[in-house]
C-alpha cells in the first residue's frame, strides 16, 4: 500500500510601494487609518463588496479585522496585528488574507506618512507571500490602489467638513 501523495504547496514572494499625494497635514491622513469608522468607511478593495464585519483595536499589540462579502457570496477576511506605531508618522502591521476557509497571503506593511509642501506624502509599502497560487501580485496592487482611491475621498472630506 503507498502513502497518497503529499499535497502540494508553494510560496510566491512579492512587494510592492505606492505613494499618494493628501491635501491635508500627516495628522489627518493619519487619522483616516486610526479611526475605527473613519477606516471602516474607506478600507474595501472594491465596490462590489459588502461589509459584514468590522474591528479596530489601534494600538501596538492591537488587531484589526475586516470581513466583507463579494458579489459571488464568497466571504473575505483581513486579520491584523500592529507592530509598530507612531502618531502622524508611521504604522508596521502584519496581516493575512482568506477567500473562505483558504489563507490567500501574509503580508508585512509599513505605511509612512511624510509631511509635503502641499500636505502629505503616504508611502505605502508591502511585502507578501502569496501562497498556493491563490492570487497574483497584480491582483492585490489593483485592490490596495482601489481602497487608496476611496482614502483620498475619505480625508478629501473629512478636511473640507472641518
């Protein structure tokens, strides 16, 4: 009798850096990520998406979760932890991706938030594993730059209501 065959795993290594321009101070961009419903209001990686559940413990040693359902009924999990803050000035945070059950990424990223002449310079960087083919780098910067998109509206309007 022979053992089944071992299932088959790989690892896909990637990163990636995107900057955004904000017309508002560090303080208020910064805000945007530390804010539980400011976050919870911008932080979708498509329209499409509805969300279903939300957490936002924002401290070191704190965790965030968000939970939303696609158009096809699949659930997507992002699970935090905080590793390193600095008020108005940088965020390091590591998190996972599941689609279902299945673990899509682990991720390490450091989002740096540079006051510039005309506001803030955010400078987002990531470093992923992609695991067992579930997805493309490609795929996960299309997401990220459409939630930044959201961002942008979210301190757009957060500093014209002040």
């Amino acid at each position: 009798m022979t053992a089944p065959p071992a299932p088959s795993s790989s690892v896909a290594h990637s990163s990636f850096v995107i900057e955004r321009e904000f017309a508002a101070p560090p303080h208020r961009v910064f805000r945007a990520w530390s804010d539980a419903q400011a976050k919870r209001r911008w932080f979708v990686c498509h329209d499409d998406m509805v969300n279903t559940g939300y957490r936002l413990d924002f401290r070191i040693g704190g965790s965030e979760t968000n939970q939303v359902v696609g158009p096809s009924g699949q659930t997507h999990r992002f699970d935090a932890h905080f590793y390193d803050i600095v008020d108005d000035e940088r965020i390091v945070y590591a998190y996972d991706m599941h689609v279902g059950a299945t673990r899509l990424s682990v991720s390490l990223v450091t989002v740096q938030f540079v006051a510039a002449e005309h506001g803030t310079r955010m400078i987002f960087t990531e470093q992923v594993a992609f695991l067992d083919g579930h997805q493309r780098a490609e795929e996960r910067i299309h997401g990220t730059e459409e939630g930044f998109e959201r961002l942008l509206l979210e301190v757009h309007e957060t500093s014209t209501a002040q």
